[in-house]
C-alpha cells in the first residue's frame, strides 16, 4: 500500500499533534504481513500457524539478523535478490549508491554489536526515509530556522564512513546525479585526521553538521580551541548515545541547536529525538517493542533486555519484529516536551573514545575500516595496553583467514598512521570474539572497559 508524498509529509505532523498513530499503524502492519505471506517463502513459513489477518506485531514471532542473513534468499519477496548478487554488488565500493539490480538501495551494517549484514531498500521505504527526515528537521528549527540554513547557502557536512556502502554515505552516494544536492551536502570521511577534517569543514561552512556523536564532541574541542570556525545552525549527533552534558556542551560551544535520532540501517526513521532528551517513535511507519530475555513485555519505566523493532514501509525485505540488541527504556508519562508518540531513551551505543595519549579516536572510525573488509564476520577489537588492539577476529567459511586478516591490518595500520599513531602495535588474537553477560558482541572495547 503505497503513500503519496503529499499524506507522506502531513502525516508526521499530525500525529505528532494528536493524531490517533494505532489507527495509522494497525493497517500497515496488516497490509505488510500479509505482503510477506504471500511473496516471502521465508514469512510464508514463520506465519503458517498465525491467523489469516494480523494487524499488531507483538503476536508475530521474533526475528533477528542471523536468522534473516541465513534465509536471505528466501526472505526477500523478489526473488532476483539473492545473497550472492547483494554480496557481489557491495564488495565494489565504486557502486555505492548506484542502484541494485536496477531499483533498489543495498547498504551494509557499520553498528556496534553484532554480525554483518547486507540490507535492501525499495523506492517507498527511501521515500518514507526522506519525507519523515523533512519533517524531522522542520518541527527541530521551525519556519526560522530553516530560513537561517537557507541563507547560510543550505549545506549540510555529513562525518561518516565513506569507505562502502553504509547507509548514510551510499544515501549521499545516490544524490550525486542532482545537481543542487551534489552542490549543498557534503560527505567527510571519519578516518581523516582531525587537523585536516576540522580545515576541510572551514573551508565548506555547513549550516548542517552532521556525523557520529563521538567524532562531533572532538569536533566541539576544536571549536573551543578556536581552530573549527563554522557555526552551524543545527548539529545531529548520530550512531552513537552520549550523556546529557555533552549534549549541552555542543550547543554552548556551537550556538546550535542539538538534535538527535535513534535508528539503524534497518529502520533508520525509527524514531525522531527531542529537546527534553527522549526519542519519540514514528509510530506511523515504525513499531518498537521493548522486552526481556523471553520477547514478555517490559513494563514502561524499567530497562528492557531487547528491543523488536518493525518497519513498515520496506516491502523488499520486510523487516518484522526485529531483534536490534539494544536496551530501551520507556518513559511511563506523557513528555514534557508536548509529542504525544511514545518515547524512549537508549542504553547502549555509548561512544567510548580509545585514547592514545594526546590522541583519541571514535570507536566507529576503527569498525568501519574493519567492516569494510570482505569475510569478516564477526569481529571484536580491543584496547589492551596505551599503544596495544588485540583483534578477535572470525571469517567466513569460505573466505582465507589470513588474507582477510591481512586486509584489516593494513587498513587499521594506514588509518593509525593518518592519525600520528604509527607506533600503536595490531595483535591479532587466537581467541574468537567473546560475548558479554547478556548474549551480545561488542565490537570495540576501549581500554578503561578491558582493564
């Protein structure tokens, strides 16, 4: 059931304002299972028990991404998207954001916690994507602000991975044939050395600036030391949880306003941040679910042990009570700040920088260089000493231990030496990836978490 852009951009608003979002969402999740059932053998098999008609997710069974990864074939509903092709088409990072089999949007997962995955994108799910994210950005700065950000010339600096096909630089990827967008929003690499990222965005002057939290808190030193000279007019950390006073201390240093999301690279409207601190869901075309250990429900005011998370636009590659891994808390009253759509606050994600003395890098910039190496499946690097990582690393079956191996040293060597860290010493470890208490990876471990 596709939406037209005109409801697509109203939608949010109302809702926001009051609207009844159950009797938005209950139809959607109806018509997308039902789109599964019928198109996905994978779906068809998981609901074969259900009733003919299921409008609320939380009597589907869970998935996750191990499961979803192993039946990738058949969990597509077009059957031309297979594992082999989607694989193929990412391990060329000149094909970032070209699209895939002629139509659709393939990005690859650079989280914290878990194992690698390819995702697929159709035109409705980008389009909810683009038309939630204009009316994210309008109701953050209203009619003024966004008039400020057109008189500073509408460019936007985007820090992130640019080394693949992750969401958000294959996204910036795919706008290059317009050629406004081309001109206005600006990709920087998070592997670039500091001195040079902060020239490189003096010389841009973003009215936008937007990247991983941990990176833009650096960034928010360097303005305080006088050497960053931009003042934009919104700053969105992204990926990444960082306390309240960092988020002040942002908005002090930068004279901006702060804003953040929560989501992932399957659900990436999931939810839309707010002045009071808490991330309110897009209940329109997103479910999520906080849970415990047995998918019960966890009361609203209690940490859950999960998250399941639906998204309700993409119909390539329905994702249906999804297990995300990250602990959610429910606010148990209506927020302050006036959004009546649920709210949470994330647990996990924290940025942990790893310190090299005077030199500290983002946990993100690290991963990135390591999920963009084909055959690795799962990893956990580790600060180990002031000038010591210890990499936990398991390939895939059919990939050469030792040559994936080898393609990360060489990308964490380069990426240390950019950054005057060439005497920092890479161990690769006997050992697999070892799991924390709650079942789950992660991925970086910077030193103070290790000793």
């Amino acid at each position: 059931m596709k939406t037209s852009l005109p409801r697509l951009l109203r939608e949010p608003h109302r809702l926001r304002h009051g609207g009844d979002w159950r009797a938005v969402q209950r139809p959607r999740v109806a018509e997308l299972v039902a789109h599964a059932r019928a198109h996905s053998p994978y779906y068809r098999e998981l609901y074969a028990g259900l009733p003919s008609t299921v409008d609320t997710t939380e009597t589907l069974p869970v998935t996750d991404k191990k499961a979803l990864m192993a039946r990738y074939d058949d969990w597509a509903t077009d059957r031309a998207v297979t594992l082999t092709a989607a694989r193929a088409f990412v391990a060329d990072p000149a094909l970032s954001g070209e699209k895939f089999l002629g139509e659709y949007l393939a990005v690859t997962t650079s989280g914290t916690t878990g194992t690698p995955a390819v995702f697929v994108k159709d035109a409705h799910d980008i389009a909810v994507n683009s038309a939630l994210s204009a009316a994210m950005m309008t109701s953050w700065l209203g009619a003024g602000g966004i008039a400020r950000i057109v008189a500073a010339g509408g460019r936007m600096a985007v820090v992130a991975a640019t080394n693949g096909h992750f969401l958000v630089s294959a996204g910036i990827a795919r706008m290059r044939g317009n050629r406004l967008a081309r001109k206005a929003i600006r990709p920087f690499s998070v592997h670039t050395p500091l001195a040079e990222l902060t020239d490189g965005l003096n010389d841009f002057r973003p009215a936008v600036l937007i990247g991983y939290g941990s990176v833009l808190g650096m960034l928010a030193g360097e303005r305080e030391a006088g050497r960053l000279r931009i003042s934009p007019v919104l700053v969105e950390p992204a990926g990444e949880t960082l306390g309240r006073g960092e988020y002040e201390r942002m908005a002090r240093v930068f004279g901006a306003k702060v804003r953040d999301t929560y989501g992932s690279s399957e659900c990436p409207f999931l939810t839309e941040g707010c002045a009071e601190g808490w991330y309110h869901v897009n209940a329109g075309w997103a479910v999520l679910e906080p849970v415990e250990a047995d998918h019960s429900p966890t009361p609203a005011g209690r940490p859950s042990h999960t998250v399941l998370v639906s998204n309700l636009a993409n119909r390539v590659q329905p994702i249906l009570r999804y297990d995300l891994g990250d602990s959610v808390l429910q606010r148990p009253d209506r927020c302050p700040c006036g959004n009546p759509l649920p709210a949470y606050r994330v647990r996990g994600r924290v940025a942990n920088m790893l310190r090299f003395g005077d030199v500290a890098l983002p946990p993100l910039a690290l991963g990135t260089v390591i999920d963009g190496v084909a055959g690795v499946e799962l990893y956990q690097l580790v600060q180990t000493g002031p000038a010591e990582l210890r990499l936990r690393l398991r390939t895939t079956p059919a990939a050469s231990a030792d040559a994936v191996w080898k393609a990360v040293d060489d990308g964490i060597t380069a990426l240390l030496a950019g950054h005057g860290l060439g005497h920092v010493r890479l161990e690769r470890a006997e050992e697999p990836p070892r799991q924390a208490p709650g079942g789950k990876y992660r991925t970086i471990i910077p030193l103070e978490e290790n000793a």
